[in-house]
C-alpha cells in the first residue's frame, strides 16, 4: 500500500475523461477477498464525501460532478461482483451492493476519523511523493 496526494493530469479508465486528481492510493487486491470488503474500499471516496460534506447517499449519486469522479470505482466494485459470480443484470442491482458498501464504509471511516485525520496531515506535509504504507503506519502511530 502506498499514498500519494498531488495534483496532477489524469485520464479515467472507465470515461476516457481527463480529470485533475487530488491523489492516488495503490492497494494490494487480493483475489480471495470478500466480494462486500472490496465494494466497501471501492465505496470509500464516496463516503469520505458523506462524512466530508453531510450529503446522503442518495443525493450523491444525483450529483454528475460525484459521479464523474467515483466512474472507475463503481466500475471496478461492478468487476469484483461478477468475480464473486453476484448476478447485476441491471443498475438498480448494482446500486443495491453499491449502497452497502457506502454504509460499510461510511461506519468504518466513522470508527477512524482520528487516524484518518492524522494520514491525511501527514500526506500533505509530504505532497507529490509517495509514501509506503509502513511509513505511514509508523508516521502516524497506527
């Protein structure tokens, strides 16, 4: 695992849209994780919005600007479901799991806004460099 928040150009796998993004996390996939844990990282940007910004899920996902940056997650969270072999044979379907692994997400954030809080000081305080996952680890007492 590694962090890294800068601004740079980037271009969306999903959209082909370029967008300025605000960072980068790199995670390890495991392939025999459970289907929900990883629809619940995938959801994490959205619930940081939630817990950032108090809007509920609902009206996030009404908003195009939210939906336009979360493209790549909701796509790779639809990915990990057909893995699960999780029938998503509509929209609605997806939103269903989707919406789970807000909440999942939404509580464990919840649970760890301190911590959060002290990586993300961290990580600007060491902009445009990436940051192995033991050094934030040790850096902000984990």
């Amino acid at each position: 695992m590694s962090i890294c928040i800068s601004r740079k150009r980037q271009r969306d796998a999903v959209t082909g849209e370029f967008y300025i993004s605000a960072g980068q996390t790199f995670t390890l996939d495991l392939g025999n994780s459970l289907p929900r844990v990883l629809v619940s990282i995938r959801a994490a940007g959205l619930a940081a919005e939630h817990l950032g910004y108090g809007e509920p899920f609902e009206k996030l996902m009404q908003d195009a600007e939210v939906c336009f940056r979360s493209a790549t997650d909701r796509q790779n969270a639809k990915q990990d479901l057909e893995k699960a072999e999780i029938p998503i044979s509509n929209e609605e379907d997806f939103l269903f799991y989707w919406s789970i692994g807000f909440q999942d997400a939404v509580i464990m954030m919840m649970d760890s806004q301190d911590k959060l809080h002290r990586i993300a000081e961290y990580c600007m305080n060491n902009l445009d460099r990436v940051i192995p996952g033991d050094e934030i680890i040790t850096a902000c007492n984990l």
